[in-house]
C-alpha cells in the first residue's frame, strides 16, 4: 500500500476529513496573506470571472499577449518536485471562450485537462462531441 493510500485511509477512519479542510484553507490564508488579486477585480475584467471568489494572484496570472485586454482569469503553478510549470484556469464562460483558446495558442498547451462534474449549475460543461471537428472561429483564432 502506498503513503497516500496509507494517509487517506487514516483520514477516512478518523473522520478528519473537515479538520484536514481548515488546516489547508488556514495555510492559504497564511501563505496569500501578501497577494494581491487587484487586476482580476478591475471593472473591465470582473464580468470575465466566473466566480467571485476564485481569482488569479497579480504576480502569477497568465497574460494574453494580443488584444486590447490581457486579462484572464488563469494562473501559472510550477510544480518544482516534477519540474513542471502548469496552467490553472476556470471553464470559460461564452464571453470568455475565445480568450481560452487564445491563452492555449499563445502558451503552446499541449494538454487540457478538464476537472469538473458534467453538469455545472445546470449547464453541460463539456465540449458537446463532433464539434471539434468544425472548425470554431474566435477572435483571433479558428480552431
């Protein structure tokens, strides 16, 4: 059995589940206390959020380099144990879907990994099959 395996199971057995929650979400406090999100709040950027409170850090927010707005709410993770650097970004909203493909040309993703219930709020948050295969003109960009 492996260490997470191990832990996991632990936390099920003490049902510590809540406890393990609020030590997470009071290291983040801690950690972002110095953070600043004020570009994501901006009147011009606030309708490109999908949610009010999950907004990209100034200092590691991923940039679109064409356009009038740089804006997006995604962010840069660097993962040094696997010397990886990752994007994290929210399902773009209808307004938002150009900005998305944008930022994937701009930063040469290879891989989108989509990490969400089928259904979110009532909408079906995946891309719906075949219209991939159509080509989709944005902004920019025909994908």
């Amino acid at each position: 059995m492996s260490h997470i395996e191990e832990e996991f199971l632990k936390i099920e057995k003490d049902h510590a589940w809540n406890t393990l929650f609020h030590k997470l979400e009071n290291d983040h406090v801690i950690k972002t206390s110095d953070k600043k999100n004020d570009i994501a709040l901006l009147n011009i950027n606030r309708g490109l959020n999908r949610f009010r409170d999950v907004l990209p850090y100034d200092d590691t927010r991923v940039c679109l380099t064409a356009g009038s707005n740089d804006y997006i709410n995604a962010s840069y993770v660097e993962v040094p144990v696997a010397n990886r650097k990752y994007i994290l970004t929210q399902g773009p909203l209808q307004a938002t879907s150009s900005h998305f493909w944008q930022m994937v040309w701009e930063q040469n993703s290879r891989v989108i990994v989509m990490l969400t219930g089928l259904i979110e709020k009532g909408c079906v948050s995946i891309i719906p099959p075949g219209t991939l295969l159509k080509p989709t003109a944005h902004k920019y960009y025909t994908i």
